[in-house]
C-alpha cells in the first residue's frame, strides 16, 4: 500500500513537470532574454505619479536617494519596472509574488523562537498569482547594477546575474520533490551560509552580528535611540528621517496614532498574541521615513514599555496598492494592509507575531504593523552585498526558490526551467539589457533634477 502511494504521488509530480514543461511551447524558455521597451514608456511621469502620492515634505529626500547612484535609483523604480515587465513574454509560471525583489529586499531576522533566518523581508508590493518570471528579472537586473555599481566588469556582472537564477532553478528542483507540508516548513538558517564563507574576518564580523545576547543594548537593538525624561521614556529624533509628528506640515501626517495602534490590536492580533501586547503601554510615537521606494509613505514607530521597563519597538505603515496591481499583473480587492501581511505569511519561512491590518476610521486610507526590524540584523544584507557578492547573490536566488514554492506547484515551476542552463542564460541576458534602460534612465532622472534645481535657483 505505501508503495502504491508513493508511486501515485510520483505520477502526480511526473504530470505536473510534464506541465510546466508544455509551457515552453507558449513562451520558449530563450525568449525570455528579450526586452522591447514600450513605446508608451515615459519613467519621468510614472515616478512623478507614483510621488504624487507621497507626503509632500519628503518628495525631495525621495529624489535625492533615487539621484546618488544607479542601484538606488533601480530601487526607487518598482513602478517603472513593473510598467515595463507587463509587456515581456512571461510563460504563465505562477506564485504569490514579491513585487520587489531586488537584493536589498532579502535579509536577516529573529523567528519567534529567537532563531536568525534569511528570508524575502519586503512586501509592500506583493501579489498573489503572479508569474514568478517577474521577481526573477528584477532579481536578476537587480544583481547587474549594483554589481556595476560595485565596479565588476560587465561579465562578471553577467555571471552573477546568472549564478542567481541557476540557484532559483536548482532549488526548486530540490523543492519539487517535496511534500506541500515539508516546503512550507523549509527555513534558511543563516549560520549555515555563514559556516561556508572561506573569508576569516567576514565570518567573525557576521557571527558577531548574528549572536543573540542578553543585556539590555540587544532589547533595544530595532529601536531607534531612546532615553528615559520627565515625561518617561522617548524617542530621540534624527530629521528628516526620524521627526515628531508636531514638526511635520503634511496633513495626512496629522493622525490619532494611539488610536490607531488600539485599532490594530484589537482588530488584527489573534486573542493569545493580544494578551501579550496588553502587558505593554504606548510611551512615544514618531514619524519614519523608511527605504529608498517607501520615502513619502506613512510610517510611524511606537515605543512601547512594560512595567519592568522593558522595551517593544512597532512600526505601523500605510499600505498603498501594488505596483503590480497597479499595472495589470494581478487585482486584489480586499484592504491593501490585509494584501501586505498575507503576502508575508504566505513568503516568509516565519512570520512576525505581530503582524496586523486595519483601515483608518473614514476606511480611506489602509495600514499594517509589524514589529520594527533588528538593527544589527539588518546590516547583515548590506555587510553581505559588500564582503560576499557572490554568496549573497546565490543565497539569494535560492531564498526567492522557496519563497515562492510555498505558494505554487514546485513540479510545475521545474518543468518550465528544465535541468538545463537556458533559463539561467536567458535571464542574464535580460538583465544585462534592462540594466542598460536602467542606467539610462537614471541619467534622464538626474538630469531632470538638475534642471528643476537650477530653475528654482533662477527664480531665487
């Protein structure tokens, strides 16, 4: 009997590689090497839009992140991205989608166990049923500018690209023959990566970084700098990125924070995770600004405190629709913060506790919250990209493979790539291509912010 089960599951994962295998007739696997521009394509006025929607005393610090360098620029431009991928081939191969999958999206976080993981740590743009083609360009275009930024040479660049994609492709193999249970409890422990770096001084810098210790400097770690005043303990401020919601003169700024903490407790924590948030009082709130895309977005951090003094640092965040939806990938049509959290529960290996959605009082506007991230943990990803570039790539890679293995059919994902190197070819060459409209229209952006300066400075 177990034998005869054993071989339907195997015919089962045969049919279904046999199906992702077909898909190459539609979209041959070589195809995806091409990019043809729109000709509609104007990225000045989709990044204009998308700022438009920001909050209006930061739109210039969102443009001067986007001016320093080509990859921050490529991080800034999720919109433009997704407006161009919408009009490549894609073969129909789909999963819950991380919309924004450049490599300062992955990084390294505490599970509830205390364990660090590697994982996809972004989701503002997530989207269920999308082809998992997407995240790969971007992955992999996301490799060659920062690569090119780092000054590699141009084939190496390639080859990275590459090496990304190949670890994609191979670890969905390893995952296709996997019960659906068994992949969606496959973790990414880091100190595994870690224990295979050859570099000595980057091995000892990241331990150092990934040990979990026990004195009040690591209960703080994801806080900004805090300290205990007359009227209690309080955030200190860092502007522009850092300020009190009194200094700030947009008035979609203006909110009843506590309220809205209270809102997302009560509506979106399960009752036992509840309990244990009422064992902590609200002392402070400040406004954020987070990220090179996410600049201008609504963001508040909350410093709360148990009795024994004890600290919790929680961001809540406005979660605006996806670029992905925005531009025809896909459609939601529940509240963009429930879109947000369930795209993390569905990616993520191990998701935060707190995770909560809730709508503003007039259900205008949408927010999600979450527990704000371990600051010695998240330099591990830019550590990584600087000291490892190689490794992280592959790390990479194969992180997005089980990412999106959670929410799809791996056997079908595996037909379509094939055990040869097309897709991992295909892909670079893509990516060599869009890298080169990236470094274009970054000069185009440059060079328009140069010209509005210079108009202002005019008019003075």
């Amino acid at each position: 009997m177990a034998n005869a089960e054993a071989h339907r599951i195997e015919r089962g994962r045969r049919e279904l590689y046999k199906l992702g295998k077909s898909l190459r007739d539609g979209v041959p696997r070589d195809a995806l090497a091409d990019y043809d521009p729109p000709p509609s394509r104007d990225p000045l006025a989709i990044i204009e839009t998308t700022l438009a929607d920001r909050l209006p005393s930061l739109r210039p610090l969102r443009r001067d992140l986007m001016s320093e360098s080509a990859f921050a620029f490529l991080r800034g431009t999720a919109d433009v991205m997704a407006f161009d991928l919408v009009h490549q081939r894609a073969p129909g191969v789909r999963a819950q989608a991380g919309g924004d999958c450049h490599l300062m999206n992955f990084g390294a976080f505490l599970s509830p166990e205390g364990n660090v993981l590697f994982d996809v740590n972004d989701f503002d743009e997530t989207l269920p049923d999308v082809d998992i083609v997407h995240d790969l360009r971007r992955l992999a275009t996301s490799v060659v500018v920062a690569a090119d930024d780092m000054g590699y040479s141009r084939s190496q660049a390639r080859d990275f690209a590459r090496r990304a994609v190949k670890c994609y492709r191979e670890r969905i193999f390893q995952l296709a023959v996997m019960s659906p249970l068994e992949v969606w409890n496959v973790r990414v422990p880091l100190r595994d990566m870690v224990g295979t770096l050859r570099d000595r001084v980057l091995h000892d810098r990241l331990s150092t970084a990934i040990y979990t210790g026990k004195g009040p400097e690591n209960r703080i770690d994801g806080l900004p700098r805090i300290e205990k005043t007359d009227k209690g303990w309080r955030i200190v401020e860092k502007p522009p990125k850092l300020s009190r919601f009194e200094r700030m003169s947009d008035g979609e700024a203006d909110m009843d924070i506590p309220a809205l903490f209270e809102q997302l407790i009560r509506q979106g924590l399960q009752e036992p995770v509840a309990t244990l948030f009422r064992r902590y009082s609200l002392c402070d709130c400040v406004f954020k600004a987070v990220g090179v895309g996410s600049v201008g977005v609504f963001c508040a951090i909350g410093l709360f405190m148990s009795d024994d003094e004890q600290p919790l640092a929680m961001q809540i965040k406005e979660a605006k629709p996806s670029v992905l939806e925005r531009f025809g990938f896909g459609r939601w049509d529940g509240s963009q913060g429930k879109r947000v959290i369930a795209g993390q529960r569905v990616m993520q290996a191990a998701s935060d506790i707190f995770l909560a959605s809730a709508d503003s009082s007039d259900a205008a506007r949408r927010f999600y919250m979450r527990q704000l991230k371990t600051r010695r943990l998240g330099s591990i990803s830019e550590l990584l990209k600087d000291k490892a570039f190689p490794s992280y790539v592959e790390l990479c890679g194969g992180t997005l493979a089980r990412a999106h293995a959670r929410s799809s059919q791996p056997a079908i994902l595996a037909g379509y790539l094939g055990k040869g190197e097309a897709v991992d070819d295909a892909l670079a060459s893509f990516a060599m291509l869009y890298a080169r409209q990236i470094e274009s229209d970054f000069e185009t952006f440059r060079l328009a912010q140069g010209a509005a300066t210079s108009d202002k400075t005019a008019a003075v």
